[in-house]
C-alpha cells in the first residue's frame, strides 16, 4: 500500500482501516476527482455492500432522480441506488444507518 500512498486516503471504520482513492486516485483513472467526504463513507461502504449483494448490476445508479406521474401530479423521488436486474425489472434500493425507517418507507 506504501506505493500507493499519493493516490489513496486512509481512515479507520469500526476496527478495520478502509483505503479510498483521493483527488490524485481519482485523476489517474480520469475520474472527475469526486471524493467521498468521510462523514459519508460509511453510508458509501453500504452501497458497495448492497452492489455486491445484489450480483453487481451493470447500470447501478447512484442517487439519480425518479419522476413519474401519481393522480396526473408530477412526483420525484431519488433513491441511494437505482438499477434494472437482468430481466429488465427496475428496483430502487435504500441503504441507512442512522435514518428513521419511517422515512425510507415514506420514500
């Protein structure tokens, strides 16, 4: 890890140290350097949780608007995570650690 010290930050989670990629990490893959802030990283590690879980779908989308129409009023909704499986079905997944369950099942 020594060697990759210029592109990646380091920070504890619980008892286990998690790596992430920088600014410069993510510059060296083209990325535009969008870093998550450590105050979110562990709601950042239940997404890639739920990714893993659910097969690793291709189209996994990260906090992108859902709108539709309910009773002819427009209504929008943005879930953690959008994905359609391999059957082309959509789902919108929720992932919190702190948020009330009231809220995600308002959502």
């Amino acid at each position: 890890m020594n060697d990759l010290q210029l592109y990646v930050s380091k920070t504890m989670q619980g008892e286990e140290y998690v790596y992430y990629l920088n600014k410069e990490g993510h510059a060296m893959f083209g990325d535009d350097g969008k870093v998550v802030l450590r105050g979110k990283l562990a709601h950042a590690i239940l997404r890639n949780d739920a990714w893993l879980h659910l097969f690793c779908p291709d189209d996994w989308q990260i906090e992108i608007d859902i709108r539709y129409k309910k009773n002819g009023e427009k209504k929008k909704i943005v879930p953690d995570m959008k994905f359609r499986d391999e059957e082309g079905i959509f789902h919108a997944v929720e992932v919190d650690r702190s948020q009330k369950m009231k809220i995600n099942e308002w959502k």
